[in-house]
C-alpha cells in the first residue's frame, strides 16, 4: 500500500516517535533493581464484589483462592523471608504466615495461599512480606495470584507486590 506524499512524511515521524518512546520504555525496564531488602505491600483480591446491586444496594459477592508467590530472581545468592503477614481490611493482622524466617536459595521460590472459602480479609486483603539479603541482589517477584475455576466459569490474575521500605533486616 502507497501512501500520497501529504501523509508519508507525517506518518513517518509518527512511527518514529512511537519507535523512540517504545525503546526508551525497554531500555528503562531492562534498568537492573537490587537491594538489601524490604517491606512489600501485595493486594489479596481473595473477596471480589461483582454484578448488580441487590435490592439491599449490595453486589454480589466471589470468593477467590489466592497465593502469595515469593520468586528469589537472583541466581548467585539468597535471601532470607523475614515475615508474611495477612491483613483484613480494616488493616488488622489475621494471621502470620511464617512466624520463622525462612532461607530462599539462588533461583527459589515459596508461597502460602489463601483458601478458596476464607472469607477473612475482605476485599482490601493484602500482604506484607519482609525480607533481607546479606548483600544488594536482584530484586524478588512477589505477588499473588487470585483464582476461580469452577464448573464452566474461572478466573485468574496476578497482582504485584509493591516496596513500600527499603534496606529492612
């Protein structure tokens, strides 16, 4: 396909523009994060609202099990999981996961989940998970995924962890 000479020439900075801005996006993703360790903040969609309200004005409710992933993304050294701690939505601990820390190997992962039928922590369920290295690594991937997969009708989506502190131990 040819375009008249009107267009080419402003379609052409167009796609270089959208060339630029799409390497200067992966040139900052590629950007290596390391730490020491940190406290990070996971949403928990363990309690979705969904729907049409009802005629009390509730929605209708789904229940999701949800599990914590926590992926050690350095290949050279681990890291110690200090703490996971499970929050309702009022912001009140339910429950400590790993009331020990625990050693995650170069390369290893670990995760606790949430049951399907644990209604606990609402719909502003989250995490915090703290961890520590003995020296900068690369960063973990922590974060959840929340799932429903019943009879004909599932569901399933991840939900990333975000530092919220830094150099924890």
């Amino acid at each position: 396909m040819r375009l008249a000479a009107p267009l080419a020439a402003p379609l052409a900075v167009v796609v270089a523009l959208v060339l630029s801005l799409a390497c200067a996006e992966m040139a900052g993703a590629e950007e290596l994060r390391q730490s020491k360790g940190q406290l990070v903040y996971v949403p928990v969609y363990s309690h979705i609202w969904h729907g049409n309200l009802d005629s009390k004005q509730k929605p209708q409710t789904l229940l999701l099990s949800s599990m914590l992933s926590i992926r050690n993304t350095d290949p050279q050294a681990g890291l110690t999981v200090r703490s996971v701690r499970y929050y309702d939505t009022s912001g009140k601990m339910v429950r400590e996961f790993m009331p020990d820390p625990s050693s995650l190997g170069p390369m290893a992962s670990t995760d606790v989940f949430v049951e399907h039928k644990d209604d606990a922590g609402g719909t502003g369920a989250n995490f915090l998970v703290e961890w520590s290295a003995e020296r900068p690594i690369s960063e973990p991937i922590i974060e959840t995924v929340n799932a429903y997969f019943f009879g004909p009708h599932s569901l399933a989506f991840t939900s990333p962890g975000r530092a919220i502190t830094t150099g924890t131990k």
